[in-house]
C-alpha cells in the first residue's frame, strides 16, 4: 500500500506558491509584453519601496509586487 505524500496536503504561502524571482518577472514580462527591465533596476526599486519578501537570500515578487512597481 503506499503511503500518502505529506507534502501534497499542504497549502503553500502565497511567496511560495505565487512569488516569482525577480530575474522570471523581468523574462515574463520581455516575452509577454516586450517589455524590458533590468533585474537590478527592479530589485533596486522593489526594496526603495518595500515591495519584496524574501525567502533565505531570495528575493521574490508577488503579482500586486509587480504591479506596484509598474504603477510608481
């Protein structure tokens, strides 16, 4: 019989489950919108405004991150 995972029952935080590094934001955004932002721009302003959380030393950006970012 096997044994259920324990892990595919847990609801993941939003920084996980919808947080993207700052590095895949600024490729979504060049593929989908030909949009180009340089990562360290992004990080710069993310942390001058306080829209970022960080996971161990990553720093990840969620949707309303972004578009905060975008706004201002």
């Amino acid at each position: 019989m096997r044994q259920k995972n324990e892990t595919s029952s847990i609801d993941l935080p939003a920084a996980l489950s919808r947080g993207r590094t700052v590095e895949a934001w600024c490729e979504a955004l060049r593929q989908t919108h030909g949009v180009r932002v340089a990562v360290r721009t992004m990080k710069k302003r993310a942390r001058e405004r306080g829209h970022f959380m960080m996971c161990g030393k990553q720093m990840l950006l969620l949707p309303e991150h972004v578009d905060a970012l975008l706004r201002e």
